[in-house]
C-alpha cells in the first residue's frame, strides 16, 4: 500500500503516482465534476464549511479523519480494499482459478455495463438530493446530507477509476456521459428509474436513504464477490461509508416516529388532522411513503427472472449476498428458486432455474433486511404505548418490472381490480395532500441544536460530538 498524502489532488492507495498517464486522464475528469458539482450538487453550499469524515485509507481503525471542509474542495479519493494474492473465484464456471487483475476480453461489455450502472447511481442521488439543504431540519442533519453527498461523489470517483484504467477510450468515454445525465431528465434521464424520481421533503429522503441506499449495499456486496479483482476491492471498501447512509435513512424515520408518538401521547389522540395541525407527521402518511419507497426500491433488482442475471453469475462477474458464507456448490445447475407470478387473479409461486432467479434470490436477502429495520421503528411506537405497527407492503404491491409489473396488488397481497386499485390508491400511496403537507413542515433550522418541529433530536452527535455542535460554518 502506498501511503497516503491528504493534500494530494487525487488521494488514493492504487499507486497513482506511478501511473502517470492514468493520472492525467483523472485529473482532466476532474474539472468537469468540479463543473458538473457546481451545476447540479448540493444548491446553495458552496462557501459552507461542513464537519465531514473523508476517507484517508482502508485502514479499519483509521480510514476517515473527521474536520470542517468546503464541500467544492473535498479530497475525493480512489481507495480499493488491501488486495488477497491467493484469492480465488467463488462461484460459477470459473470457481476455483484465481481471481483477474485485467477484464477478460470476453467479459468486457458485461464488466463495463455493471460498473456504469452503479456509477451511474451515485450522482444520480446527489441530483434528486440537491436541493433539500434549503430546507433541513437541523444543522446535525444537513451535514449528513452533505456527509452523503460527497461520499456518493466519491463513490463516482470509485467507478470512474475502474473505467479509466480497465476499459481505454470505451470507458473514458462512458466516465464523461456520467456526468451528462441528469436524473428526471426526459431526455438524458438517469439509467434507473428510481434514480429518476424526485425526492422533495426530508421524509422522502430518509425513506430513499433507508431503502434505496439498502438495495446499494446489496448490490456492492454482490459485486464484492466478482471475480474482477479490483471491482470487488473497490466495491468492498465503498461499502464501510455505504453503512453511514442507511444509518441517517434508519435513524431519520425513527426520529420522526419518536416525535410523533410524543405528540400522540400529549394530545391522546391518532386522529390525523388533529396530529397535522400539531404539525407531526402521522403514521398513516409515514406508511404510505413506506409503501411507495419501498416498492419502488425493489424493481431495482430487476426481473424476477433474467437470462442476464445468470450470465454474470455463471461467468464470475457478481456473485450473491455473503456468497463466501453460503453451504452450496456455488454453481447452483440444476436447483431451482420460487417467484411469483399472477394466474387466474391470483399470485401463485412457480418454480424456476435458479441460475435464472439471481435478481429474486437478491431482493429477498433485501427484503429480509429491510423488514427488521421496520420492526426497530416499531420497537419505538410500542416504547410510547403505542399499538399501531408499520409494514413493508407485500412483494408483488406497486411493481413496475418483470412478471409481476403492471399486476394489480393491494400491500396484502391481494389480487384486485383496476376499480379497486384506482378507488384505494390514496390511501396506500402517498397522494397529493400527503406530499403537500409533508413539503409545507419543510421550513429550514439550522441554528446549533434546535430542531424542526416534526421531528426528534439524535440520541447522539456524530463522531460524538455535543448536541449544539457547529456541524456547519455559513460563510
């Protein structure tokens, strides 16, 4: 490993010093994502000094130093996890050959589409994210918006090097354009279609950073199982700030859970217009931003069944959640996985290949996870003697990829009719009204430990520091 130099333009631990022409072409990526974080990054915080963590090293006791940073002048850096000689490959065709330093000619495509498809989430986030510092709840929680901000920049950074080094002109090229799309943008949109929905309120942005972020640790971690060495590396170091991410999606909606069970318990009432003129966010509203987020999350995983999801497993290119821990013969021919699909206006399981089912078989690891997050909101509610209990909806609800898209499903998991569906919609969505209310809670507080009405200080500063902490410096 070869030591770090904060002050470098491009800090990193891939010897970039020593590979000169690789140096030069970042360095030319770099000013237009200085350009394009002007354009399109957090509005308005340019002159801000943010108490941001920045990644100086992979060192599990000492990979970030914690300091009052201008956003614009943020050190992102290139890190890839310390690097295994006798590594091998896990699973499919290639199990047990050691794993690859260079792209096999015949993975390439396949090797360069995965890596820009992640890419291409990162400053997808931070465009959806843009504009919500105008209106944070506190100064803690604007600098975790700034703290992921920059870390999906970095994040970026993370994909850019690997396309730089490991794919010539094809992978220069593809860095540039991922700096041209504009999530929601109808004619240049982001690749995935979540990473193209708005996210206007700080309720939508805890949802996103709780389940969407959650579908980005899987995927890293699926990718942090290739057999393309440094995807893998690289993917396993981006998950230690990915936790950080979720952390303020989990810990955001507990606290606006804690606040609004308070105001329940004051008023002795569940009644909804009575909780919104005492300006809370009720638990009928959290649920069906709940059901929205979550549903939308889990088409990110693809089709149920995908003859493309095979290929990259069978050739080594993205492995399962936790692969290395799995009792299997990490080939999987011939066994087989059920999903869903709707005969006769039911849902019925079918069994399939499951070579074939690699995006069901992650979703469900997802589901798994994200369901004992709901249940510690729910830990919460019932501390406050509260009966109400918050649900993901069922699997098949507001699906708009694969055998299940377009069926009508209520969050039970009933089959039901275009009527039904179009007369309950509001109330399992959230509806304009929601979305009205939610943005009208939005006023800015960023005075040092005050706190928006609608929502519960943390139990704890970050990096441990006091509650009125200046977390961020207006210049």
């Amino acid at each position: 490993m070869s030591s770090i130099n904060y002050s470098e333009k491009i800090p990193n631990n891939v010897n970039l010093g020593e590979d000169r022409t690789l140096q030069r072409a970042l360095e030319q990526w770099q000013p237009n994502f200085i350009n394009w974080w002007d354009d399109i990054g957090p509005a308005g915080s340019t002159d801000h000094e943010v108490y941001l963590r920045t990644a100086v090293s992979v060192d599990p006791q000492g990979w970030a130093q914690f300091g009052h940073v201008k956003m614009r002048d943020y050190r992102w850096g290139v890190f890839l996890n310390p690097g295994d000689a006798d590594r091998q490959i896990h699973f499919g065709d290639h199990k047990g050959e050691k794993v690859w330093q260079d792209v096999p000619g015949e993975y390439r495509a396949n090797l360069r589409r995965i890596i820009v498809t992640q890419g291409d989430t990162e400053p997808a986030s931070v465009e959806q994210q843009r504009h919500l510092g105008l209106t944070a709840p506190s100064m803690y929680d604007l600098r975790n918006l700034y703290q992921i901000n920059v870390e999906e920049g970095r994040h970026l950074w993370a994909m850019v090097y690997l396309l730089h080094k490991h794919f010539g002109r094809d992978g220069r090229e593809e860095a540039d354009a991922l700096l041209v799309r504009r999530s929601g943008d109808e004619n240049n949109p982001r690749i995935l279609g979540a990473f193209n929905e708005a996210t206007p309120d700080w309720l939508s942005f805890f949802m996103f950073t709780y389940f969407t972020d959650r579908d980005g640790k899987f995927q890293l971690a699926a990718l942090a199982e290739s057999a393309f060495d440094p995807l893998a590396r690289t993917t396993k170091f981006m998950l230690t700030e990915e936790a950080h991410h979720m952390f303020v999606g989990e810990s955001g909606i507990s606290r606006v859970i804690q606040r609004t069970a308070q105001v329940m318990n004051e008023l002795k009432t569940d009644d909804v217009s009575k909780l919104r003129a005492a300006g809370v966010i009720d638990l009928p509203t959290v649920q069906r931003y709940i059901n929205f987020h979550y549903s939308v999350t889990i088409d990110l995983f693809g089709a149920d069944e995908s003859s493309n999801a095979a290929t990259f497993y069978n050739t080594g290119l993205k492995g399962r959640y936790e692969e290395t821990k799995r009792e299997d013969d990490h080939s999987l021919k011939g066994q087989t996985y059920k999903v869903l699909e709707a005969r006769n206006g039911e849902l019925v399981e079918k069994e399939v290949p499951m070579l074939n089912a690699m995006n069901e078989v992650l979703r469900d690891d997802y589901i798994k996870d994200s369901v004992a997050g709901v249940e510690r909101w729910n830990k919460v509610l019932t501390k406050a003697g509260i009966a109400t209990q918050l649900r993901v909806p069922h699997k098949a609800f507001h699906r708009n990829i694969g055998a299940l898209s377009g069926v009508k499903v209520s969050p039970e998991g009933r089959v039901v009719s275009d009527a039904e569906w179009t007369a309950n919609e509001a109330k399992w969505l959230p509806n304009r009204e929601d979305r009205a209310y939610v943005a009208s809670l939005m006023g800015r507080v960023v005075e040092p430990g005050k706190f928006a009405n609608w929502i519960a200080p943390p139990a704890i500063g970050i990096n441990r520091q006091a509650a009125d902490f200046e977390y961020v410096r207006f210049n």
